[in-house]
C-alpha cells in the first residue's frame, strides 16, 4: 500500500475514534480508559472552593484551590450552593462565614480545566442548601458555557445498569457528570442528576477515627441495608473525613486538620483512608467504592489509596503539590478565635435586620440555627 494512503487511512481512524493510540491516558493512567466510568474510584475534594488560605480560616476544607485539585488529580469536587443577594453563591453554612464567589464563576474555572485537559472526565457534586430549581442551577451551567461538556443519563431516575467507559464519555466530548442534593430533576436540564437517585453514601459526620463505617446512610432509604443499597445499581460514594468537636458546646464541627496525616494514609493509624477503603471493598462484596471523599486532598496523600484501588501504577499527567499544607500552621486556638468572629459578624447582621438564610447544615455537621436561636449573644 502507498505510505501516504496507509498514513491518511491512519488518521481518519484517529479522528474517528481519538483514543485508540494505547498510550493515550484517560484520568491520568492508560489503563483506565476502558474502565467504566462506576467500576473505577475517583478522588474527591470535599467542599472543594473552601480552601484554607491560612490556618485562620477554620472553615476551609482543602489547602489548594480546585484547577490544582484537579491537576493534581481529584476528579470528584464538592461545593455548598447558597443563594445571597440574589445570586447562586458557594458559602461554608453562611456567605457571612465563608463566600467563595459564584456558582458560574467556579464552573467556568472548571470549563477551563476541562478544555486544557481533553482526557479527562471530572464529577461536580453540589449541596443545594438553598434549594435551587433545576432552571436556576442550569442557568449557572449556561453562564459558565460549560453545558457542551455535561454527560446525560438515559433516565433521570434509575441508575445505569453500567455507566459508560471513560474512552466513550471523553471521546463524546461528555466529560463532565454532574449531581446534585437536594434536587427536583427537570427534563429541560438532563444532565442535572439528583444524587440519591445514583449515588448511596456511607456516614459522613464522623468525629472519631474509630467511628468511620461502611455501611450506608443516604439515602434515608437504605440507610443500614447493605445488601439493598449494593443491589440498587446506585454508586458507592466513600466519605472519609474527620471532624473535630472542639466546639461541640457550639454545636460547631469544623474540618480536624490535625489529624488529616493519618485520616488520608494509605496504612497506618486508627481511621487510615487505606484500610477504611480495603475494608468498604471487601463489604460491598469486591466492588470498590466509585467515589472517596476527603479533606485536604494532598495530605495522606489520599490518592495513593485511590491508585492502588484503581491499580494505577503509572499515573501520567498530574501534577504535583505538596504534602505540606500550603498555609503556614497556626494554633486551633487562632482558629477558634475565627470561627467566633464568624458568628459574631453573623449575629450582627441578624440583629440589623438582614435574615440570613439558614441552609440545611449538610456536610458541615453543625447547626448554627440553634446557637443563633438559643440566646447565645456575643
Ligand atoms: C463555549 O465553549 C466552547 C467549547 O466548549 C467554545 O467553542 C465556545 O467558543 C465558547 N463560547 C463562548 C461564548 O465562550
Ligand atoms: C462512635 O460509634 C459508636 C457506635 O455507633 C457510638 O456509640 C459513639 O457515640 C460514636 N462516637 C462518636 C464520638 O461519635
Ligand atoms: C483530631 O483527631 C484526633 C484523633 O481523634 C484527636 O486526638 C485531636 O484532638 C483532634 N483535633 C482536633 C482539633 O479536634
Ligand atoms: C483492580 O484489581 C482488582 C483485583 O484484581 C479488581 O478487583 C479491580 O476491579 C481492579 N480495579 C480497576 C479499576 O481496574
């Protein structure tokens, strides 16, 4: 065969088909490319824009912002979406506490990251505390031109009996799954899925390390019923964090940072990720959970416990970040301080007329309702 008819027969099978070249990797490895898409484990950056950019800012979750999760590779970023003045906010409980801009603009930075990272499928998780409609949260996604990216399920309310590989969600160009808690679905938005309806979790208000478990805890439904929950064809979702209850008087839970070395490992350590994951996957009878979840991503670090699920031994494509905290450290009692002064701004605008509006705590643990209502003045 002429060269030049062997080499253009070459390329217009690339075209059609971007990723057959073997060494081509989908979400950092090439082996993952023919996996589907709920057999694999995806690290998650919980509460991923509150990041702590000093130790002061008790309520932050993550110490790198979520293009460098992403990059260093998390493929799961969560967010709280609160409504204040009129606009869709990322806020830690209150926009008054912590206000990590808007929802559209946190989306375009992740359309950036996905148009710089074409092999590569990322999941948004959103805790709709306020209760956005569908309508309201798709026109987030529209502003942020980030809708060409989002993957549709066939059903908006039973899960896939098997979700599609990588190669075919990145080769679609449908590269973005998104979810979202509490949510009435809309068929106007179809890509915006409620979570319970795909996902079952295990507990996440953990204040112990000996109390991390298994066993799921949303949705309400199949709370404590393994078997149930496994047979449901949902997605088994890992929340592995550590609250400290050092304001527990407060009924205040905010992310234990002092502990996180040993929450993330991958061994060693009452409460390890590594152990905990082994544990989970041997419970759901070999299935090894779809999505871990933790605070501050880079320490443990948590994604060696997530190559060895995956059996990622050559990641490709990441960069790295520290292990270190980005901020320098400073005494939980500095923090704390914070934390008050939080509420104390919190309480002011209260009394002044403005009515915060009080979102389900999810996630956060505490119920700031109650110390407002119980009479704890300032
Ligand atoms: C929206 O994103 C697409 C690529 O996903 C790009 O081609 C288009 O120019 C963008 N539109 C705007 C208005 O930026
Ligand atoms: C840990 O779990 C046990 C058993 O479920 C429970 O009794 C105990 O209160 C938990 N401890 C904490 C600190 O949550
Ligand atoms: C974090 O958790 C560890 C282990 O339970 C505990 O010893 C430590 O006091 C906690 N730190 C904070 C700030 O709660
Ligand atoms: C990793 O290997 C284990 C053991 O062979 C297997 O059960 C699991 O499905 C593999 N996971 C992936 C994502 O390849």
């Amino acid at each position: 065969m002429h060269v030049w008819k062997y080499l253009s027969l070459l390329l217009s099978a690339a075209a059609a088909n971007p990723l057959s070249v073997r060494s081509t990797a989908c979400n950092n490895s090439p082996d993952l490319c023919d996996k589907s898409y709920g057999a694999i484990t995806h690290l998650g950056a919980h509460d991923s824009p509150f990041v702590r950019t000093s130790d002061s800012v008790l309520a932050g979750n993550q110490y790198f912002d979520t293009p460098t999760q992403l990059s260093a590779g998390v493929r799961l970023v969560t967010a709280q979406v609160h409504k204040d003045n009129n606009q869709w906010r990322l806020c830690h409980s209150y926009c008054t506490l912590m206000d990590a801009g808007r929802l559209s603009d946190w989306l375009a930075t992740i359309k950036s990251w996905l148009d710089d990272h074409p092999n590569e499928v990322v999941t948004v998780l959103l805790v709709n505390s306020d209760g956005a409609s569908a309508a309201e949260l798709g026109a987030e996604f529209t502003t942020a031109n980030i809708t060409n990216y989002a993957w549709q399920p066939e059903s908006l309310t039973t899960p896939p009996a098997s979700w599609p590989t990588l190669r075919t969600m990145i080769n679609s160009g449908k590269r973005l799954v998104v979810f979202a808690t509490p949510l009435t679905t809309s068929t106007s938005y179809p890509y915006l899925m409620s979570e319970f309806d795909f996902i079952w979790e295990n507990n996440y208000d953990v204040t112990t390390p000996a109390n991390f478990s298994c066993e799921p805890n949303r949705p309400s439904s199949l709370a404590g019923s393994l078997s149930t929950a496994l047979s449901s064809n949902r997605l088994p979702f890992m929340n592995h964090f550590l609250y400290s209850t050092d304001l527990a008087a407060l009924q205040i839970e905010y992310p234990n940072a002092s502990y996180v070395s040993t929450t993330n490992a991958p061994s060693g350590g009452n409460g390890n990720l590594g152990t905990a994951a082994t544990t989970c996957k041997a419970a759901y009878l070999g299935r090894q959970p779809t999505f871990i979840l933790v605070d501050f991503f880079n320490k443990g670090p948590a994604l060696d416990t997530v190559d060895s699920l995956n059996n990622v031994t050559n990641a490709v494509g990441r960069t790295t970040v520290s292990s270190s905290p980005s901020s320098t450290s400073s005494s939980d009692a500095s923090m704390i301080g914070n934390v008050f002064k939080g509420l104390v701004e919190l309480a002011n605008s209260a009394k002044s007329g403005a009515s915060p509006s009080v979102g389900a705590w999810i996630w956060a643990g505490g119920n700031w309702n109650s110390v407002l209502g119980g009479g704890i003045s300032f």
